[in-house]
C-alpha cells in the first residue's frame, strides 16, 4: 500500500513535533545540571533563557496543532478522498507547523501569527474536503 501525501506529512509533523523538545531539555541541562534537569521536572521552574521558554510554548502550540490536523488526514486517507488540494495541505501545514516553531523560539511575534494561520487554513481545507465543500 502506497502512503498518501496527507499521512506521509502527519508522519513528518509527528516526528518533528516529537523532535522540538531536544534543544530544550539541552538547555535545562546547560541551566540547571544534569542531575535537576533529569529528576522530576518542576513545571513552574522557567527557563533563564527567553529562547527555550518560547520553544517550549511552541512545543506545546505543535502538539495542539497536531492533535487537530492529524486525525483530519488520516480521516482523509481513510475516505479516499484526497486530492492535489489536500496534498498541499500536508505539505503547507508540515512546512508552517516548522516555520511557526523556529519564528516562534526566534520571538518574531507578526511571523509567528502567520505561519498558525497558514496552519490552520491548511487543516480548514482537509475538513472541507471531508465534508464534501472542496
């Protein structure tokens, strides 16, 4: 069976999202040492670095992207009902979810708003396509 675009692209949006945590968790090991960073994790410790509180928040904002987008794909897989549209959906969505996490730890505050609404219009699309309006 051949992957379709809108699962190859919930599969590299899950993997990246999966991913974002890493230069966080160097960084609570960099401020707080190994053994603090590794026990159980405080959660109203914030980073002393501005960057690392922001890519946790884009973390977080990835996680609640996804939980939306991927169901919408796989539930567009499932149907066969996808198309040239929903495929750039996927492809977009997995390129803005990227560019929103980077713009986000960056602090490029304008940026940031447009990368989530490219998002979003991505997922609007797949669940017009469900719905039979695209």
């Amino acid at each position: 069976m051949k992957i379709t675009p809108e699962l190859y692209y919930t599969a590299l949006t899950s993997a990246f999202t999966g991913i974002i945590w890493v230069p966080i968790i160097l960084n609570r090991l960099v401020e707080m040492g190994p053994w603090k960073a590794l026990t159980n994790p405080q959660p109203d410790v914030r980073p002393h670095a501005d960057w690392a509180y922001r890519a946790a928040s884009a973390h977080r904002n990835a996680i609640e992207n996804l939980i939306v987008f991927a169901p919408l794909a796989i539930i567009v897989h499932v149907l066969e009902s996808g198309s040239p549209l929903t495929a750039r959906a996927a492809l977009i969505f997995f390129v803005a979810r990227i560019a929103h996490a980077l713009i986000y730890t960056f602090g490029i505050p304008l940026l940031r708003t447009i990368a989530f609404v490219i998002g979003f219009a991505c997922q609007m699309i797949l669940f017009g396509r469900i719905v039979g309006v695209m």
